[in-house]
C-alpha cells in the first residue's frame, strides 16, 4: 500500500494538472499541492493583482490628468472696456479628445495591454483571454455600471448627458466597433484578420476622435465652432488671484458670502471656516473624468480621498449650515416682488456669442394674491438677426395648478430683433386666507432648437403668490449682519410674510451688545409703516467710522409694539456685527489663503517621492481625524502595492510624462501576470479561457470603474462622466486594444507570407450576444431620455421607474453571461 501511494505521490509531482498554461505561471513547487488548494490561491492572487492594478491605475490616470489639465493663456477683448485685453488661462487639452484618448487609455489599459501582451507572448498567435476580456468589460460596463448609477440617484432626482451628440457618436461607434468584429472574423475572411482589416481597425481609432470632436463642436449643425464653454466663463467672470498672482480657485465675495451665512460662530477657529468653505467649493468643483476614477481607486484602498472629508464637529455645522440657507433663500423669494437684477451690459448685444443664448431675467417672482397674474421675462444675449423658439413649463411647488394658478405648458416664439419676451401666467384669487406658496417655471428648448440657440444659467424661476388675506407677520430678514466700520450705514431688511391685507405699522429700536451708541454706531428708535400690499422696509442705521484699530462689536435691533392686527415673526431681533476694516481684510486674506491650501490638497499631481511615501505609509493619506473603518482594512491590504508604486517618479517631474510610462510598464507587467493567474486559475476549475475572460477578468478590471461612475453619478450635474464615455472607451478598446495586436501580427505574419489566424468560434458568438444587448440597452436609455415617465433623463427619475430599469440592466448582463457560457460548453450550436 505505501508503494502504491508513493508511485502515486512521484507521478503526481511530476507531472501535474495545468503546468503548460502560463507564460511565467505555475511554479514547480505547486506539484504537489492538491487542485483545491492551488485554485484557492489563485483566486487569492488574483484578486490582490486586481488591487495592485487598481493602485497602479490609480497613479497612471493621475499622470494623465497631469497631462490633460495644462493650461495655457490667451488674451481676449474685455467686454467692459474697449481696447483692453484680459489674459486667461484655459486647459490645452480638449475634453472630448481627453476623454477618448489619454482617459480611455488609463481606464482600459489593463485590457488593452492584456490583449497585446497575450498576442506577443503567444508568439504573434491569437489567445481568448485578451479579445474575450474586451468583450466581457464592454458588457458589464455598458449593462452593470449603467444599471448601477440609474438606480444610484435618489428619487426624483435625475441626471441628463448634456453633450448628446458626443454620446450619440461615441455609441455608435461603440457598437460598430464589435459589429466590425463580428464582419472580420466570420463575414469577410473567415478566422484571418488580413493586414488591411487591421488597419483601418486601428485607423478607426483617430476617426472616432476627430468625428467626436467635431460632434462636441456643433460642427454638423452650425457653419461656426462653438468658443470653448470655459473660455467664454473665464471672460465673463476671471478669476481672482493671490498676493503672489497665482490664480484662485475660488471668488473672494463668494468667501466672504460664506463668512456671512456662517455667521459669528465663536467656537470655529479661522482653521475650521476655511475648511467648511473647501468643503462647499469640493461640493461645486468642476470634475473630470480621470478624478472620478482616481477617486473610485481610492475608496478600495483606503487612499487619500479627492473631495474633502470634514471630522464629524464640522460635518454638523456644515449640515445645519446648508439648512439654514435653504431657508433664508427660500424666504427671501417668498418676498421678493419682482425684483429685476439685471446688469445694464446685459442689455446690450454680445456679439462673441455665436448663437442666441436665452434666460429669466430673474430666477425669483413675487405676486399678491389679488394681482391675479405674474409677468415673466425671458431674455435673449447674443445674434438678434433670428428667430428663437422656447418652452415654459409650469411645476407644482407648495401651490397646485389649478386651485392657486394657471397651469401653463407652452411654446412661444422670440421674433427676429426682439431681444426680451414677457409671459404672464394667471394666479387664482379665493379670497380664504393661506400661508404663501410656491411654484416654479422651467424654462427649455424646443427639439431642433439646440442647434440655434443656447440656454443661459436662469433656465428655472421660483414664483411666490403672497396671501393678502390677512395682515401678516413682520419679521427681520436675516438673523445676523455682517459690516464693516467703513460701510457709512447698514441697511436691515424687515419683511412681512404671509399676507399683506391693510395697514400696518411695528416700532423698532437698537440695543448695546458691546458696540456703544453715539460711539460706534448711532441709537435709533422709530416706526415702519407697511401700506396694503407693501411686504418690504428698510431701515438704515449709521455706523461710525473712528479711524481706531478696535476689535470686532456688536449691536441688536429689535421689533415690538405691532398694529393693524400684524403680529411678530419668528426673527423679531437681528444682530448687527461691525468689523474693523483692516482686521476684516487680514482675516479674510488669512483664510482665502487657508481655502486655497485645503483645495491644493485635493490636486492628483504629487511634487516629490517623500510626499508620494508619506501619501503610501498613512491611511487616508495621512487624514487619519476623518478615517473610517473601511480606510484601515483598504489601507492594511493595500499597503504592499502602494509602498512598491511610491516608487513611480512624481507626477510634477516632465508634466506628468514620466509618471505616465514608468506606470503604463508596472501596469504591463502585472497584466502579464493576471494572464497567467487568470488562465490557470480557469485551467483549475473547469472554465474556458473565454468564460474566465468575460467574468473574472472583466469583473475585475472594471471594478473601479464600477465605483467611479456611482461617485461621478452621485456628485455630477449631468450623466457625461458617470455613463457618457462608457460608450466611448468601449470603442476604443476594440480599435486600440485589438486593432493594435492585430496590427502587430498581422504584419508579423505578412512578412512569412502566411495568414494571421483568429477562430472566430466562442469569441464571434459572444460578440453577437453583446451586440443584441448592446442595441436593447441604448434604446432603453434613449426612451428615458425623451419619456416623462423615467423623469425625462438617462439616470435618476421616479422610483420605480428607475429600479426597473436597473434590474432589466441586470437582467441583460446575466443574459449574456448565461448564453455565451450556454455556448462556450456546447450546449448551443454556432456555427461562426
């Protein structure tokens, strides 16, 4: 018996299961392992491979996003003054040719370089793994992740592709690009890939970046190119810059409006306000693609996160912060009566803009009750010489079309030369009284009308009916003001909300807190007397300006003694702060800069291999205050790849260029690996190349994708960086990351004289399967985009709606795994 086991031992050792599959993989000393164990472990490898890939990604699309935000300047005319120039600086790199070359390169590198790494070590002969790693990411990025940022929204919200006609070709091409390979492989030349297919395959690549471009331009509808939407922002509003000239990344009165929302909150330091402000401007930053996946790299690793994470004391006040906002804003709408802001420059024509671009005057409109109607104004900048076609929609807020006012759903028509258009809608008086209410106008382009006119940033108006039923609630405006000592006067509003019926009158009179009387600011005590109707006052109090470097004072104003039947509101009392001029201005300096220090912080490009370390060795890169639970396990079985990664130069050496090969060759050889992991691990349990290919794989390397289209899905205004380039790097991964290999050996193959082979077989099924899904799932989201039912975007929407969308989405992808499996074993016949 133990020479029987021995002579079974010795064989078994010798010659065991799936030792010829890899290039590099198995070692010998897995021959005496058991087939259980060996394929545990290979999983085991090949997950962690996967997490290095993702590290490694993670520093390559970091380089690129170097490259691709490069700034160069121009110089423009000023719009306020003739014969002046303003320099601005404006990005190199064109979104859409980013988005299709450099940022397709870095979130398909892995598949790209597995394909061509599989084709060179099988000797210039096609394998599975690679092509079948294309298709399988192509599906699970098309049908998962779409399913997963349709549903990731919360309801209602939603969000819509705005550049539609990048999306549309890039779709296009998406699904030509493996009808093309499906044509190659089984119509044209059966199983060869001549050398003139896999040129114009790799030839497919620019074309679809140029006619992209061209899409993006407005080049098919309009004999003029669109100036770049940022350079007419940076004309319209440059930016403002530091003491050393550096531009900021933020407007100093936006800064300053955030001191005086946040208000004297005695327990921040200076420290904590610049940290709420980079929070909010982390809210609003524009964000590109690459960041999106940067940051998706990072949730799995614990690494250092992108957008700003506020320790949990802060966190709360920046809650109740945006709370209170809300409600200031939507009580100063309540009372605003029409008040027109509109900049003078504004009625003049802009003739840099190429086409019409049409807006509100105004984004809030306030009507008593009895009026019966309010007046819209809609305004046009830019060519007049046309005609611009337009639509308002009414939506119910807090008012309901039809008891409150006049539902309107409409399209209306700006003549030739007409540069202002007024539409009124009809408000329902019923004489009982009701608290104000609400609702809004959408403002929106006709189908057809993109291409002849643009909409501005006003494309929504909030309208308030006032109840004037009744005498109303007198009540100061804001809480707290903000003045310097130089202001001359503060003026505080006092409103009266919730009706506005009779005559009414209400005392105020001021109050030492620390700031004295006569001294600092001189004593009032008086009466306002609101008429019928009337739902504003303003009382002007003088401030004293005594040249003495003081410390901040303050006084209060309070309301008493109503008549007429008016009763006080909730803010019967308002503190009104003054702060010394040159204290005011270091301080705000002081934290403007402490603002752009937090934002810097956010920036992909590293200046240094001991930053790069340091970023390595700490969890959360080294913001350990705000670090969770999830960082520390990220961190723990990351921490081997990112301490081997920080070796990578920085991206600041040679713009970023340097980073970029150094990492494209780790990401080469690690790919290598996961070939020979992925191959024998399939090898070990029964599946073929082509299954391991389309589900393991392609799971893997579209991982964090998956997390970088939720987070730009969640934190994005529109649906481009979550779904919008899936399209487009599918394509791009048939034209560069087979047309590429094939070119390669097909030449190779050109030079013997002989043909370059490529069984069609499971590969041409697939690919077919794909395709089917792929025609199902963007008419799917073509359908969201135009039906009401899906809330009329790509993502988001009603609840319902969304889910079912998804799980369909789901669905789809299960499909495809199951017939091309179905396929793979037999179980269906093809004939390619």
């Amino acid at each position: 018996m133990s020479d029987e086991f021995s002579n079974l031992t010795t064989v078994s050792c010798q010659k065991f299961k799936c030792s010829a599959r890899g290039l590099i993989l198995p070692f010998g000393i897995e021959a005496c392992m058991s087939i259980q164990l060996r394929a545990v472990l290979y999983f085991i490898f090949l997950l962690y491979l996967f997490l290095g890939i993702a590290i490694i990604a993670d520093i390559f699309m970091s380089s690129i996003e170097t490259i691709t935000s490069r700034r160069r300047k121009i110089r423009y005319p000023d719009p306020g003054e003739n014969d002046k120039y303003l320099t601005v600086e404006v990005r190199i790199w064109n979104d859409t040719v980013a988005n299709l070359t450099l940022m397709a390169l870095g979130s398909s590198s892995p598949e790209i370089l597995l394909s061509i790494i599989e084709i060179i070590g099988n000797r210039f002969e096609a394998g599975e793994l690679g092509p079948g790693t294309i298709v399988g990411s192509a599906a699970y990025n098309l049908l998962m992740i779409c399913a997963l940022c349709i549903s990731a929204i919360k309801a209602p919200d939603a969000r819509r592709i705005k550049l539609y006609s990048v999306f549309m070709v890039t779709s296009f091409f998406g699904f030509f690009a493996y009808i093309w390979m499906f044509i190659v492989l089984s119509v044209i030349s059966k199983d060869v890939v001549d050398l003139w297919e896999a040129v114009i395959t790799f030839l497919m690549f620019p074309l679809v970046v140029i006619i992209a471009f061209l899409a993006e331009k407005n080049f098919y509808a309009s004999k003029k190119i669109d100036m770049e939407e940022e350079e007419q922002t940076l004309i319209l509003t440059p930016p403002d810059h530091d003491g050393t000239g550096s531009p900021r990344s933020f407007r100093k009165d936006e800064l300053l409006q955030f001191l005086r929302d946040l208000g004297q909150t005695t327990n921040l330091s200076l420290e904590d306000k610049a940290q709420l402000f980079a929070a909010k401007l982390s809210e609003s930053m524009h964000r590109s693609r690459m960041q999106y996946r940067i940051q998706g790299s990072r949730m799995l690793t614990g690494g250092k996160s992108l957008f700003v994470n506020l320790p949990d004391k802060l966190q709360e006040i920046y809650t109740e912060v945006n709370k209170r906002d809300s409600l200031v804003g939507h009580r100063t709408s309540l009372i605003a009566r029409t008040i027109e802001e509109e900049d003078n420059n504004n009625n003049n024509i802009d003739s840099d803009l190429p086409i019409p671009l049409i807006e509100f005057s105004t984004t809030a409109y306030a009507v008593l009750e009895c009026e019966q109607r309010v007046v819209l104004k809609i305004k046009r900048r830019g060519p007049i010489d046309v005609d611009v076609r337009f639509r308002l929609d009414t939506i119910d807020g807090t008012a309901t079309a039809g008891e409150d006012y006049v539902k309107l759903s409409e399209e209306f028509k700006m003549e030739r030369g007409q540069q202002e258009k007024r539409i009124t809608i009809h408000v329902i008086d019923d004489n009982q009284w009701e608290p104000d209410e609400t609702f809004f106008v959408k403002l929106s382009l006709p189908e057809g009308e993109e291409s002849r006119a643009k909409l501005g940033s006003k494309t929504i108006a909030l309208v308030t009916i006032i109840n004037d039923d009744e005498p109303g609630f007198i009540e100061f405006e804001e809480s707290i003001t903000l003045v310097k000592e130089s202001v001359g006067k503060v003026e505080i509003k006092v409103v009266r909300v919730n009706g506005a019926d009779g005559r009414v009158s209400v005392h105020y009179r001021t109050k030492d807190i620390d700031a004295v009387a006569s001294r600092d600011y001189e004593s009032s005590q008086s009466e306002i007397i609101f008429e019928h109707g009337e739902i504003s006052k303003i009382i002007a109090i003088p401030i004293i300006d005594d040249l003495e470097a003081e410390k901040d004072e303050s006084f209060a104003v309070e309301l008493y003694d109503t008549t007429g039947g008016a009763q006080l509101g909730k803010h019967s009392r308002t503190v009104v702060t003054i702060i010394n001029d040159d204290d005011y201005k270091t301080m705000a300096n002081r934290m403007a800069s402490l603002v752009q220090i937090d934002i810097d912080k956010l920036s992909v490009t590293k200046t240094s291999w001991g930053q790069q370390f340091r970023d390595a060795m700490n969890v959360n890169g080294g913001d350990l205050e705000t670090a969770k639970a999830g960082h520390y396990i990220g961190h723990a079985l990351a921490f081997f790849w990112k301490v081997l990664f920080a070796f990578v130069p920085p991206t600041a050496i040679a713009s970023g260029w340097l980073t970029f090969f150094v990492s494209l060759l780790f990401i080469a050889i690690l790919t290598a690996i996961v070939g020979d992991v992925a191959a024998v691990f399939g090898c070990l349990v029964g599946l073929k190349d082509s299954i391991t290919a389309i589900s393991f794989v392609a799971l893997g390397t579209s991982l964090p994708d998956t997390f970088a289209s939720m987070i730009a899905a969640k934190n994005s205004k529109t649906a481009d960086d979550a779904i919008g380039n899936v399209t487009g790097s599918n394509g791009v991964n048939v034209f560069l990351g087979l047309g590429l290999p094939w070119l390669i050996a097909a030449t190779y193959w050109e030079s013997k004289n002989l043909p370059f082979t490529v069984k069609a077989g499971d590969l041409s099924f697939s690919v077919l399967v794909f395709s089917v899904c792929c025609v199902i799932s963007m008419t799917v989201l073509i359908l969201r985009r135009y039906l009401s039912v899906f809330g009329k975007a790509e993502l988001g929407g009603p609840t319902i709606p969304k889910y079912l969308c998804s799980i369909f989405f789901i669905l789809l992808w299960i499909g495809y795994l199951t017939l091309s499996g179905l396929q793979a074993y037999g179980h269906i016949k093809w004939q390619s």
